[in-house]
C-alpha cells in the first residue's frame, strides 16, 4: 500500500486528510534569539479562542538518530544477523502495536491519524531496506536510520507532497531507534501547568495524543489550515494558530497571548489586558456551549449545521451534539487497512451504523475519496508523478469495474435495513457528463444523488452539473489547492491555501447561485465550513448548509445565530472585494465584529 518508489506516493501519502509536518519534535536550537517582548506573530488562524498561558516546546527525543549510529557497533557477525533482525522486526511491531492501541482508545481524527502512523511504521519497503542492510551485517540501529535516511533524501529532492512525509519518517525512525535502545518513546512532554505548545511542527502521532486540558493552544511554524495538526485541533476544541513565522524565536517559559480567532501570537503582552481578551472569549465560547440548533441566522433564515463523520462511532459522538444530521461520511476511512474489498455485506453494516446514529435525518455519504493522501490497497493505485491530479475520488472506479456499483449497493442495503433514505455524493467529479453518470446510478438504486465541488471546471459548470443530481457540496480544502495552484500539504504555501481566499469564495458564490437557480440546495463539507466567522460569510454567498467537526458544531451555530442573513450577505459582499485571504478575514471582522 504504501511503497517507496520514486514516483507512487502510496507511502508519501499514509495519512488521511491534509498532514504536512517536516521535522522530528526537538527541542529548539539553543541559538535561538528570543522574540522581543509584545511582539505580534501573525499566522494563520485555525481553531477560535484566546488562551493566555506558558510556553511548552517537545523536548528532544531520548535518544538521536545520530547518536544512536555514532554508539553502534560497527558491524556484525553473521551469525548474529538473524537474531538482530529479528530484534529489529519485533520493535517496529512493538511501535506499530502501541501506536494501534492509542488509535483503540481515540475517537474521530485522532484515531484515524494514529492509525495511518501504525501502519507507516509496518510499511514493508522501509522494513524491507533496514532488514536488508542488517542482513549484510548492519546493527539494527543504524540500518533503521539509513533506510529512513533513503527515502528522506529522496523524498526531499522530489519536493512538494513527497517532502511533506519526511516528518513522518523520521517520528517512525526515532520511535523505533528508542525502541531498540531501550529508552522512552519521543513526544511532547506533560507540563506541570495548561501551557501553549509551540513547535516548528508537530509528528501526527504527538498531535493526537495531547491532552486539551494541559495544552490549551497551539501554535506551529510549518502547517496550515488542512494539516492534521490543524484538524486535530479542531477535534479536540484546542485554539490553534499555524504558519506563524518567527514562532521560533519564542523560548519556553514565555507568556503569549494565543488567539486563534484572528489568528496572532503576542509575546509577553500585558498581564492585565491578556485576561480581559481570555475572559471575553470565554463569555463568548460559554455562550456557544449553550446553543442547541436547529441552525439559523438570528432573523430566521435556516442553515442546516451538519457534522462530518467516518464511522460509527463518531456518528454517534456527533449525535451528541447539536447537529442536525451528516453532511459528510468519508467511506473510505473505514478502509486504509484492508488488504482486500469489503463485500456489500460488511460494508453495508458499516453504513448502517451511521444512518441509525441519526434515525430520520439527513445523512450524505460520500463514494469512495481513494487516491492521492488516502490510497487504497485493494484499488491497485496506479504509479503517477502528481497524483493530487491523477486518478483519484470517483475516477478509480474507471479501473475497478464493480467498485462503485458495489458500493452504492451496499448504501441501499442499509438504507432498507435502517429505513432510511441517505444521500450519496460522488467526489471528484469534473463534468456535467460524469454528473449524469453517477446520477443515474444513484436512482437505479433509489438513492439521492450530489455531487462534490471540488474542482474548479465543476464549480464554473455547477448549473449544469446540477441538471444531473439533486445537491451539490463544496469540498473547500481541494477546490482552494486547484484553485490556487498550490499543494495544501505544502507549509510554504499555507497563505494560498488558506480557504478565506477571495477566487475561492467565488466560486463558491458561483455554485451557490446556480444551486438557487435550480432551486438545489448547495453545502460545504470542507474545514471551512469549521470557522464560525467564515460560516457566516458562506451563508452569505448563498450556502445552505455546513458540516464540520463535531466539535465545531456549536461554535458554528452560535455565530449564525447572532447574525442576520443581510449581515452575512454585506461581509460576503466585503469580502469579494478583499485582495487576499488576510483582508477578506479583517473585511468579514469588520462586518460581523468578533
């Protein structure tokens, strides 16, 4: 599944969603010069909320890659081979086998990443290359730090999505290097007190493990909105501010002012009024808390709050929440680790479980997302240099002849058992004529059928893809990286990517209109729809619903809440005419206030 070949990202792509990390958690360097005080570091705002608290930063792994080699021995016996390669087998299992149990324990996202980060860590090229060297008379150590090394430097060299991965393989080498030495895991160490973890980026297995009682912000140097630094966050409820140059500079112990609401790390502000910007966005989050749908501006006008989902069990979480049903169900999370293709039978079980968390509401499940950062080992991905453009979403079903068919059986046979009657959208589509393809299918099967927009050729032809289906649902976090041009798992091009980009809401504003004309409803289903301040601009362009994290749920509803549809229509207005992502958000602001 996930290969190191030059050109295949099936292992450049373990993780699901958006993750771009690129340095093993270490403590910074000791040449730091501290940030000055009442400095503002201005970065890009994830999570909303204000925190003012202690600098933590990820202490140094227990033991380096470079001092584990420099300590090795030199070689060995080739009577020993076979016993060091067993030994170095049994770490990576022991680190692929505590990473699983962590995933056991976690829910949502977290869960997902953890695992995505066992199975990286059992990927049978890397283990294939270090038991290769050991086998030539390698100490395990150091040929678990060459073999990484390997496709690090190769990695790099190819840049882009392919480099984004070098963090992840280097958090795998460390933590099996510590494993073979008989040292603690690497990670972020627990403070004594809630503090602000700031780091240049964090390993998705860190991420997911923090606790949000202690770490009550975050901030990275790297990262951006759709990073699985990002989306942890918003899980979890944690503020979070990434792609924050100069977060570097920031020594531990320091206070700073967190805000993920406008997205600005202050440096030892004044203690005084720090506490008055935290207690103010604690009045407002208390008010949130108590929102309890169903969804609507404050003069009236309805706004289905949805919540996005991939199993089970974190339908029913969100069942707990406000959320007036599911707006999206990524199906395909429910198989990264399957060998082979689930039967209708197995799947349909799965979808059941959903549909019943939420009895008589809507629920939209999205056809098989494989491709690109979420490959499919039963799908036979083919080898592609940029495979962000390649074969992907509903264009694997080209080559799978039955995969779709089957699937969308398997949505019917659970409809029927629950009796329910779910929507099913298919992702990436780029013309009307695939529109009318999956159309059809969807009925033959008395499904309702959408699609996503994604791409912007379909966005430009949303009035006649909607000839075709009975809904549309805007997919932010890929329609802002087509549109843009720029690789979402890319940290040097957080800024494009930001989904407040003005040419993105366009064409967010262009499906929105075609979707009233043919009197359609349109949603959006990306991260954006997670920011309680952009919501509103969505509803604004002409969106009728948003589904995000079930964490943000509440947020989200609130701040409708406490606007008027003309309110949400001026900053949509205000924020078309913006010329970057950071003016369109000070133009909404200056709209709808804080």
């Amino acid at each position: 599944m996930y290969g190191f070949t030059p050109v295949h990202v099936d292992l450049s792509t373990t993780f699901c969603n958006l993750v771009h990390m690129s340095s093993s958690p270490a403590s910074a360097s000791p040449s730091r010069s501290p940030a000055r005080s009442g400095a503002v570091l201005a970065g890009v705002p994830v999570v909303p909320g204000v925190r003012y608290a202690p600098v933590i930063r990820p202490g140094r792994t227990p033991v380096t890659a470079e001092s584990a080699v420099a300590h090795a021995a030199p070689g060995i016996g080739e009577s020993e081979r076979a016993a060091e390669a067993e030994r170095f087998t049994s770490a990576a299992a022991v680190v692929a086998e505590r990473l699983r149990g962590r995933a056991a324990h976690a829910s949502g996202a977290a869960a997902e990443v953890l695992a995505a980060t066992a199975q990286l860590a059992q990927d049978r090229a890397w283990l294939g290359a270090a038991e290769k060297r050991i086998k030539d008379g390698t100490p395990a150590v150091r040929a678990t730090v060459e073999a990484v090394d390997q496709f690090v430097d190769m990695f790099t060299k190819m840049g882009g999505l392919m480099a984004e991965r070098v963090t992840d393989l280097r958090d795998i080498r460390d933590r099996v290097v510590a494993e073979l030495s008989g040292l603690p895991e690497p990670g972020v160490p627990v403070p004594d007190e809630p503090s602000v973890l700031c780091a240049e980026d964090l390993a998705p297995a860190d991420t997911a493990g923090l606790d949000p009682a202690l770490i009550v912000g975050l901030a990275t140097t790297l990262g951006g909105p759709t990073s699985h630094t990002a989306i942890i966050a918003r899980q979890l409820g944690i503020p979070c501010v990434v792609a924050v140059p100069g977060l570097d500079e920031v020594e531990a112990g320091a206070m700073v002012l967190l805000d993920g609401t406008h997205g600005t790390v202050e440096v030892t502000p004044e203690p005084a009024g720090a506490a008055a910007a935290v207690e103010a966005a604690e009045r407002a989050a208390a008010a949130a808390a108590t929102w309890t749908g169903p969804g609507a501006t404050a003069d009236g006008h309805p706004v289905a709050v949805l919540a996005n989902v991939q199993d089970g069990a974190a339908a029913r979480a969100a069942a707990d929440t406000p959320a007036e049903g599911v707006g999206l169900f990524r199906t395909e999370l429910c198989f990264l680790n399957r060998e082979t293709e689930p039967g209708v039978d197995e799947q349909a079980a799965i979808y059941a479980e959903v549909l019943e968390a939420f009895p008589g509401k809507k629920v939209v499940i999205r056809t098989l997302d494989a491709g690109s950062d979420k490959p499919l080992r039963f799908v036979g991905h083919p080898e592609e240099a940029n495979p962000a453009l390649g074969v992907r979403g509903v264009r694997i079903s080209w080559g799978n002849p039955g995969l779709l068919d089957r699937q969308l059986e398997a949505i019917a046979v659970a409809a029927e058992r629950v009796g329910a009657r779910p929507w099913v959208m298919a992702p990436m589509i780029a013309t009307p004529g695939e529109a009318r393809d999956f159309g059809d299918r969807a009925r033959a099967r008395g499904l309702t059928p959408g699609v996503m927009i994604e791409v912007p050729a379909a966005a430009l032809l949303a009035d006649r893809i909607l000839e075709h289906v009975e809904f549309v649902s805007i997919g932010t976090n890929d329609l802002a990286q087509y549109t843009m041009a720029a690789d979402r798992m890319s940290a040097e091009l957080a800024m494009l990517t930001d989904p407040w980009q003005p040419a993105v809401l366009s064409l967010v504003g262009l499906t929105a209109r075609a979707g009233a004309a043919a009197g359609k409803p349109v949603g959006v289903c990306g991260e954006a729809a997670a920011d309680p301040l952009l919501a509103c601009v969505l509803v604004g362009l002409g969106v009728t619903s948003l589904s995000s994290a079930a964490a943000a749920v509440s947020g989200v509803g609130a701040r409708l809440a406490s606007a008027t549809l003309a309110d949400c229509r001026h900053a949509a207005e205000a924020v078309l005419d913006a010329a970057s992502a950071s003016e369109a958000r000070s133009a909404a602001l200056a709209v709808l206030g804080d």
